[in-house]
C-alpha cells in the first residue's frame, strides 16, 4: 500500500513540474518593442582634421525591435533615422552636413538600418544588416551588448542595447573632402557608430483593456 501511494505522489510531482515548466516557457515569446526616443542616443564620431575627432548625433528616429528577452533571442531590429536631425552643437557645420555635400538631406530624407542576422558570442552580439543611405545599401556590422530588462514605476517593461561599428562613408557616396598642408584629410572616411539603445515593450490588446478599466 506504501510502495502504490508513493509511486502515486511521484507522478502527481512529475505532471505537476512538467506543467510547470510549460508554463514558464510558454511566458517567454517574442514580442515587439518600440524605440524610446528620450532614453536613446545615435551617435557618430570621425576624425578632424587628423588630429582631434567630433562627435555628432541624429535627434529624430523610429525603431523596432522584435525578441525574446528571456531566450536572449532577436527575430527584427529596424530603424529610421530622418538625416535632417544630424547635430554636432555647431550650426555652420550642421548645415554643411545636410547640404549635398554629406547627407543631402532635401534629395534623401531618410537613412533605414534592418538587420539581418545575428549571432551571440558570450555577452557580445554581432549582427550584420543592410545599411541603406543617400540612396546606396551597404551591409554593416553592429558588436554589442544586451543589457537587460526593467519594469519602470509605470508599469512599463524595458530593455536596452549598448552597441558600435565602423562604416566608411566614401562607400556610400558621401566623398567630400579636402587635403591639409600635412598631407592629412580634412574629414575622414571612417566613421565610428555609438549606440545606446532602450526600448519598450508594445502592450497586447488584453493588458491595455485591463488598465483601461
């Protein structure tokens, strides 16, 4: 009698853990989160004149990312980034950026970034997407950070990203420049991408009826 009871409360156990499990797997899913513009930095810096380096930004952007924070798993990162917002906190030099000289912002309002696949490498992600700028789709490669979620005092969930690159500009048509006394360039060809990311869990439809009331 000892020995049925026992074997009965062991497989009450087993399908009580194997439900559980189920459930908690079944909450991770991939879901869509939106770029928050106020807690979000897309930067740049190139050389200057060979021997110092300027830091620029863009202030107007849209963003998704599509994951599952708890698999650590990616299936959508895009980005549009409108190119008039280009700002190095110096107006003669903004306004040269914009001209047709740089981003051309009047012929090409808009630079997008998809990604195309990614792979992890302990805490590092590497993905590769098509970088899509004065007209001109170049592959680029992002290394970077995840750097984990948060539910803000709103009830909001978060997340952010750390992450860089390298581009050269000359690849996507932006070849203006000069040549110094030195020798040296007046604006280098390469330029450092600097990405702080966070972005906001999009609520289903259940969870804002249910604030709702």
């Amino acid at each position: 009698m000892m020995r049925k009871v026992s074997n009965m409360v062991f497989l009450i156990g087993m399908v009580l853990a194997v439900g559980f499990g189920y459930a908690t797997a079944s909450f991770a899913e991939m879901a869509k989160w939106k770029l928050d513009h106020d807690h979000s930095t897309i930067g740049f810096q190139v050389v200057h004149m060979v021997v110092s380096k300027t830091n620029g930004k863009f202030t107007e952007y849209s963003g998704i990312v599509e994951m599952d924070p708890e698999a650590k798993e990616f299936k959508t990162i895009e980005a549009v980034i409108q190119t008039a917002s280009v700002t190095t906190d110096h107006q003669k030099r903004d306004e040269h950026l914009r001209s047709p000289d740089f981003f051309d912002v009047q012929k090409f309002p808009t630079m997008t970034y998809t990604m195309k696949s990614y792979k992890k490498t302990g805490d590092d992600y590497t993905a590769v997407g098509d970088l899509t700028l004065l007209g001109v789709t170049k592959e680029i490669t992002l290394v970077g950070t995840f750097n984990g979620v948060a539910q803000d005092p709103w009830g909001n969930t978060r997340a952010g990203f750390t992450a860089a690159g390298t581009v050269n500009r000359k690849d996507f048509g932006m070849k203006f420049s000069k040549l110094l006394d030195n020798g040296g360039m007046l604006v280098g060809d390469e330029v450092k991408i600097k990405l702080e990311i966070e972005v906001i869990k999009e609520k289903t439809v259940e969870k804002v009826k249910q604030s709702a009331e």
